[in-house]
C-alpha cells in the first residue's frame, strides 16, 4: 500500500511503499521521515485535489485579465469601458484571495 512520509528536515512529501533512502529536497537520510497518519494524507490528498481547482481558477482569471485589459484598451463605449474596469479589479481581487489561500494551505502542511 502507498504512504505518504514527510521529511522532518524540510517537509518534503514522499508517496511510496517505504521512505526514501535519501530525501530528493535536502539530502536527508531515511531516519529523517515520519510516516504521515491515515487521517493527515486523506486531508493531503484533498487539499491537493482543491489547490488544484485553485490553480486552475488563476489561470482562469490571468485570461479574464488578458480580456479586459484589451476592453479597456478597445473603448468602444462608456458601458462597455465599466465592465472591463469592474472585470479587471475583480479579477484582482479573486487571484490576491486565491493565492492567500493557497499559501494558507502550505502553512498549515496540507500541500504534499
């Protein structure tokens, strides 16, 4: 069965039968990974599953920024000059909360 180990020396996650002999990050030796509990690398995994969702979203909205900087730029009118603006804040906005909740995530070691 695979398990997830952590490397007490960086925190570096490992997925395999057993820890590795040395660890890919740091260079620590085998002694230097714990096994992570059941419980702990379910949450891994759905944290990871979620950062995804979360990375793909910021994609997402680099893409909205790349449109509505080219709206602005285009001007056809006052209404359509609003949304763009409105768009470009938001989306502002949305990547700064999405990218503090992803870091959240590597804080708190739910990112493996």
């Amino acid at each position: 069965m695979v398990k997830k180990y952590r490397c007490k020396s960086c925190l570096y996650i490992h997925q395999g039968l057993e820890a590795p002999s040395v660890c890919p990050k740091c260079g620590a030796p085998r002694e230097q990974f714990e096994e992570i509990p059941e419980n702990i690398s379910k949450l891994i995994d759905r944290s990871n599953y979620t950062n995804g969702l979360l990375m793909n979203s910021c994609y997402l909205i680099d893409k909205l920024q790349e449109l509505s900087i080219k709206g602005i730029d285009d001007n056809l009118d006052p209404g359509c000059l609003y949304i763009f603006r409105h768009m470009n804040e938001i989306t502002k906005i949305l990547k700064s909360m999405i990218l503090a909740e992803i870091n959240t995530h590597v804080q708190k070691g739910k990112w493996g």
